[in-house]
C-alpha cells in the first residue's frame, strides 16, 4: 500500500467524521499522538512504538484530507532529488 492509498483508506473511513472535528481539533488529536510517540520512544515496547508510529501517520493523514493536501504529491520534495537545503 503506497501513502496515497493508505491516506484514501482513512478518508473513506473517518472522513464525515474527520470534517466536522475540523482542523483545530484535529491537530491536536495529532500532537497528543506525537506525544504518546515521544513516550514509546523512551521506552523499549517495540510493539508499542509500531503502533504510537502508526497512529502519528493515520492522524497526519486525516489533517492532510480535511485540508485537502494529497500527502503522495507533498513527498515529492523528498523523492524528486531537488531538495534545497537542510533543516
């Protein structure tokens, strides 16, 4: 399953949900599961990193549907060899 796929899967799941949450909500849905990631990492559950990793992705995807971003064409910044500086 490419990025694309995965994040038409979660639209077509959660999306009439996803749209009346809103972005505001949904962001911070987002940044409370980055946090349960940054606890994950600090600890030695690897099933429990897999699945805090996995959350993380499915919440960006759903901040990228409601503000109709398509996450496949966004990467190509990183897959085109044209990327410009470091962060």
């Amino acid at each position: 399953m490419d990025i694309r796929d995965f994040q038409q899967l979660i639209n077509q799941r959660y999306g009439r949900r996803d749209r009346q949450r809103g972005t505001p909500a949904t962001f911070m849905w987002l940044i409370e599961e980055v946090g349960e990631l940054a606890t994950a990492l600090a600890g030695n559950d690897a099933a429990n990193k897999e699945e805090e990793f996995a959350d993380v992705l499915a919440w960006l995807c759903t901040l990228a549907n409601i503000n109709d971003v398509d996450l496949q064409k966004a990467i190509k910044k990183y897959t085109s060899n044209q990327i410009e500086g470091f962060k």
